[in-house]
C-alpha cells in the first residue's frame, strides 16, 4: 500500500515537475520571442529612419539649396540695385550688362522654385522638418515678384521667365547655366527677347520703394530653407 502511494506520489511529483518545465521552457520561448519581435521593430524602425534621413539629404541637394541660393542672387542683386548703386556702376562699365543679368537672376530664383511644382515636391518637401512646425512657403519667390511688380507682370509672364532658365532631362528639370541661358536669349528660335520684353520693362519701371518688400520676403524664405536643411555656407555675396 505504501509503495502504491509512494509511487503516486512521485508520478506527481513528475508530473508537476514536467508541467513546470513545460511552462518554463514556453515562458522563455515567449520571452524570446518577445525580444527577437523587439528588436526587429527596432532594426526597422532604424533602416525607415535611416532611409528618410537620406532621402532628406537627397531632397535637400536637389532643390532646396539650389532655391536658397538663386533667392540669396536675387537679394545681393536688390541690394546692389537699391543701395549700391549697381545699375549706374554697371551700365557705365559695361552697356547691357545689368539687363541681361537682372533677367537671369530673377528667372532663376523662380526657375528653381517652379521645379518643385512641376516635379510635385512640395509635400515631399514637409517631412525635412522633424516636428512639422517649418514648412516651405508655396511659391514664396513668385508670390514676391508679384507683390513687386504687380500688373506690371502677369502671372504668365512670371512663368516665362521661369521656364527660360528650364531645361527638361527625362522625368526631371535641371536650371540653366547663365551662359547657355545667354545662348538661349540670342537664339531666335527660342523668342526670348520677345517672351521676356515684359519682364524687361517691368525691371527698368521698378520703383525702390518696392526693394524693401521685396528684400523682406526673400530674406524670410531664406531663413526657413535654413532651418529645413543643415547648415551650410551662406556667406557668398554676389558681386556685380
């Protein structure tokens, strides 16, 4: 009779033992299986990261320090124009100099900026800030030149001179150089002269009392490009 209990007793004993086991030996399997699901959450998490970030930085290089730089030309050249006495400098110096320049200053600045609508970045363009508050002013240029010259330059003039300085490779747009752009400008089969005579007459009726505007919202569109992107070397000026 007692070894009938004595070995129930151990077949319960086993039993127990072996569902302890069981339970442990799944507890740490759920454990692991716990921490190996964490740590791929965090493997991807980090690759999804790591991928914006580049696409940040590809973003940025395409479009939005080529925009900050064309913005900061179109600044220098007000500046020169409004304190420096940059037109009389130039003309005296070289005859057609400031004119044909004012058009590629000015159309580069909104040539750059057009590319982000033709290439449909703008929404892209919001996630180079981390928190959401810095977002690029749609058509910021553009909207300033219209404030500038107002019915001096129609909205399609505006975006004649932008596209002058467009050259289209494939799916995307690249800007001009200034000397293809003068190539351009002498070639009758592009119509330049003809396409950009508004343009022409609207910066030689432009008033000074419009720099300062003009100068306010360029600098304000510089400084939000500044804090989407990393910082980078903005201590060029452009001379005339």
């Amino acid at each position: 009779m007692l070894d009938a209990i004595s070995g129930l007793l151990g077949a319960i004993v086993g039993g127990l033992a072996a569902i302890g086991g069981a339970w442990l030996q799944a507890r740490n399997a759920a454990r692991l299986q716990r921490a190996e699901a964490a740590q791929q959450e965090k493997q991807r998490r980090a690759a999804s990261a790591e991928h914006l970030q580049e696409r940040r930085r590809l973003v940025a290089g395409r479009y939005l320090y080529q925009l900050g730089d064309a913005g900061e030309s179109v600044r220098h050249r007000v500046d020169n124009w409004a304190h420096r006495g940059g037109p009389v400098f130039a003309e005296g110096m070289h005859p057609g100099y400031w004119e044909i320049t004012n058009l590629y200053v000015v159309a580069r600045a909104l040539g750059a900026e057009r590319v982000l609508a033709l290439e449909g970045v703008y929404v892209e363009l919001q996630t180079l800030s981390s928190n959401g508050d810095v977002k690029l002013p749609q058509r910021a240029v553009e909207e300033a030149v219209r404030q500038t010259f107002g019915h001096d330059l129609f909205y399609y003039h505006r975006v004649a001179l932008a596209e002058a300085v467009l050259d289209r490779t494939g799916d995307e747009f690249r800007l001009v150089t200034y000397t293809e752009f003068l190539r351009r400008y002498e070639d009758p089969e592009w119509n330049l002269k003809s396409l950009l005579e508004p343009a022409r007459q609207a910066f030689d009726s432009l008033r000074k009392e419009k720099f300062e505007g003009l100068e306010q919202s360029l600098a304000s569109l510089s400084t939000c490009i500044k804090e989407l992107t990393a910082p980078h070397d903005t201590n060029g000026v452009e001379t005339l």
